[in-house]
C-alpha cells in the first residue's frame, strides 16, 4: 500500500510474563512461576499500529496518551516505526498482564485510569487524519470514538479514503459511510440488541447471524460489516440476505490474542492498495489465520525486529530464542542460501517450523555464497532474502552469517534442533558434532524431487538465450 494508514483509537501496553510451572505452592494450591521473563510489546490500536509498520506501511498513531512510564515505554516500543501523535489526557496508561506458562494464560492482569475524555484534536492530530489515504479505527471503549470532533473528523475523511472501524461493544458505533466495520460475532449480537434488531424466528445460526449483520449494515449506514468468526472465517455482508463467507485455512494451536487487530490491520491496508472489499476480506483471514498459527501478539512480539539486513538481526534472533526457551518451547533453526526461494525452500521451512516453537534460518551472506557458489550468485541480495524468508509464516527470525558453514551462528544461538533439507541418508550431518556439545539434536528433512535453484538458474539463462530477439520498434507500445 501507498500512502499512509493513520490508526487511531485507543493505545494500550501489553506484557507477557513468561515462567516455568513444575510445581504448586506449598500454602495453596495454585502454580509457581520460576525464571520468569517479562515480554512487554504494544496493545489495543498501538499493536494494530505496529503490525501495519512491520508490514512495510507508513504508520501514524492518534491515541490518548498519558505522562507515566509505560507510557514512556509503550513509545518506545512504537517509535521510529511508528510515528505517535499523543493526545495528553490525565491518568495512567492502560496495561494488560497475562501470566503465562507452556504457551497457556494462567490469569490476566488490568490495571490503568483515564480521567476524562479526548475534547478536541491536537492540530498535529487533526493534520495526520487530513493527509491519511487509509484510517483504522481501534476503539477499545475508552472514549475516544465518543468525541465530536474525532467524529467529525472521520465523516470527512469517510468520503475520500477508505475507512475501517473495528468496533467495541462499550464504545460508539461507526460514523455513516465507514467502507468496512469488522465486529466479532459475539459483538454482533450485543449491538444489534442495542440497535433492537432481531433475526427471523426459527432462523439457522448462520441465517440469524446474516439477518443481525445486515441490519447493522443498515443501523450504522456502512457500506459494508465483516463478522470475524475465528477458524471458520468471516462473513461479509453488504446489508442483503446473501452475505459472503470467507472459510479460514486451519491453524493448528496458536494464541489467538491480536487476531482481530490483525484481521482489521490487512482488510485496512488491502483496501487501500486497491482491492475490492471482499478481496481485502479474504487476505484479512488468511493474515488472522497465520497470526494465530504462528503464536498470536506474544509470537509477533518476537519477530517485529527479528531480521534487520542491516546485520542487526543477531541480537533480535537470541531474544527470539530467550523468549521461546524461558516459556519450556523447543527452538529449531535451520540454514542456506535460499537464493530464488522455491516450492522446496517453502516445504522444508514447513516442516523445519513443525518440530518446535520457533524457527530461526541461519542465511548465508552474499559474500558467503560467491565463495560457495561461484561468480554470478547469489541472484537475489541478502537483504531481500531475508526478508522474503521472514515474510513466511513459518520462520520466525533470520540471522545472516558470512562464514562457509554456520558453524559460528549454532553456537550463538544453540537450537535444540538443526533441521537439513536434502539427501543425507546413511550419513552424517557436518552440523552434528556442533550440536551435540550443547545436547541439541541434528535432524534431515525429505527433500523434494525437482527442485532446486541452481536448475531454476540454469533454465533461466537457456530462456533468456533461446528467447527471439526483439527489435526496437516491436517494444514499443
């Protein structure tokens, strides 16, 4: 997407504390936590903000903001990414514990106050909603969609670009002529009793949840309402009796914390690089869908800054590694060139992410793959090749090495579990005397059959040969 998505809505700190359960507590019967780690990353509109960032997108976030130190804290996670246009409001910021153990919630933990409500806009506020091309609306019920002139401001926007509105049962409904309001069904249900709208007597659950969607379609005088339905899907209704249903692929497992910030996130941004609703509903699921596969906001957390090309990514692939090891999860890392990423990669990068909690490739540098490979590689620079990998669902940092072997970057990171694709039957794996100084285990994935990048190349260039030459008036257009 071109242009810049302004979030606004209500800002939120988010921390995970991670321990080790392998016991009850002596006076009561409830578990004790050791090694525990705090994990703290944005909540509410600013995790939304976030997402879009390590999306690529420029971000700018409109939110309360309160003079505190996770205040200080929550910005900083933001910025520079995220450019943060605070709203000074007396208070505390609003943050969210989970207590967490075995990739299970044990308790959560609120704590923030606002005192008072957003009166007016800040001109650096007001400026940011006039220059967006995209606005998402992520109201947590704080308020902030209750003020007149936010409300004023987002019905003049809602005529040139579009807008999406993830709504919230205790804040305010959209503002007419919102392009894509994205409730869950739960919400659903609570605002259309709100708004007195019933579904037909004897109606199917499906029928009924499509009878109350278009009436909120109708109430609130959006073009449009998709209903996030977990793992099966969404359904999109543009007030009719015929809405369209978007099946999820399935997600084994998985954390489902931020889904519908990412499903708002990816049907805001597809809207504005030009895709019809549906189309953006349907990337919408498909981005929940791998964000709850993958581990939810916590996993998310880790791999905002998991691979920088800049060669900062070693530190953001060992906090990766911390992270997965101080929750009990097992860590498999896996390596090469990945030069031309193909079907194999994508297969053995699958399989590789199926045997832990995390996946971390060790990626050869452009320097490193000259040596190995010749003149003319890689064909792809390092830094696009790391992040196409990170692009993946499956992979969870990169770390580029610039030796012959990854020697070096095994032992930094020391993974439970060395995954090699290819065919090593009945041998030995270099990797595996590194391995075992530490207990890890170096493991071979079935290599599939006809692919492989050196053939790619190879036919590439026969192409590029055979190819009929063409003269200059025939490139014309």
């Amino acid at each position: 997407m071109r242009g810049l998505l302004v979030v606004i809505g209500d800002a939120m700190l988010d921390i995970d504390v991670v321990g080790r359960v392998s016991r009850l507590c002596p006076d009561t019967p409830v578990p004790v936590l050791d090694d525990v780690v705090d994990s703290p990353r944005p909540g509410g509109a600013a995790l939304a903000a976030a997402m879009a960032a390590v999306d690529g997108h420029d971000v700018v976030l409109i939110a309360p903001w309160f003079d505190d130190q996770d205040g200080a804290d929550l910005k900083r996670l933001l910025e520079p990414a995220v450019r943060v246009v605070p709203l000074p409001l007396p208070g505390t910021t609003a943050v969210k514990r989970r207590i967490r153990a075995a990739g299970q919630t044990l308790v959560r933990l609120d704590s923030g106050r606002q005192a008072g409500l957003v009166e007016e806009l800040s001109a650096a506020a007001a400026a940011a909603l006039r220059a967006a091309t995209v606005v998402l609306v992520a109201d947590y019920g704080r308020g902030l969609t209750a003020s007149p002139q936010v409300r004023d401001c987002l019905r003049e926007r809602v005529r040139d670009v579009p807008v999406v509105w993830d709504p919230h049962p205790r804040g305010e409904p959209p503002v007419a002529g919102v392009h894509l309001a994205t409730p869950n069904a739960a919400e659903v249900a609570i605002w259309a009793e709100r708004h007195g709208i019933s579904a037909a007597s004897g109606s199917s659950s499906l029928a009924a949840l499509t009878d109350l969607t278009a009436g909120l379609v109708s109430a609130w005088r959006n073009r449009a309402v998709a209903v996030t339905l977990g793992e099966r899907g969404a359904l999109l209704s543009y007030g009719g009796d015929a809405p369209v249903v978007v099946p999820a692929p399935v997600a084994v497992g998985g954390d489902t914390c931020g889904a519908g910030d990412r499903f708002a996130v990816t049907a805001a941004t597809s809207l504005g690089s030009g895709m019809v609703t549906a189309e953006a509903v349907q990337a919408a699921v498909l981005a929940a869908s791998e964000h709850v596969s993958h581990g939810g906001a916590a996993a998310f957390a880790r791999r905002r800054s998991a691979v920088a090309p800049d060669r900062e990514a070693l530190p953001a692939a060992a906090q990766v590694v911390a992270s997965v090891r101080a929750a009990g999860g097992v860590v498999v890392a896996t390596g090469g060139c990945f030069d031309l990423l193909h079907a194999g990669h994508v297969a053995t990068l699958r399989s590789a992410r199926s045997l832990g909690d995390c996946l971390v490739v060790c990626l050869n540098s452009d320097a490193s793959i000259a040596r190995l490979k010749g003149p003319g590689r890689p064909v792809v620079c390092e830094a696009d090749r790391a992040w196409v990998l990170l692009a993946l669902g499956c992979v969870d940092a990169v770390l580029v090495f610039d030796e012959d072997t990854p020697d070096v970057a095994l032992r930094r990171l020391r993974p439970d579990i060395w995954a090699k694709g290819g065919d090593y039957a009945g041998s030995e794996l270099p990797e595996s005397q590194t391995l075992r100084t530490w207990g890890g285990q170096a493991v071979v994935l079935p290599y599939v059959q006809g692919r492989s990048t050196t053939s790619l190349v190879r036919t590439a260039a026969t192409s590029l040969v055979e190819a009929p030459s063409i003269t200059a008036e025939e490139s014309r257009p």
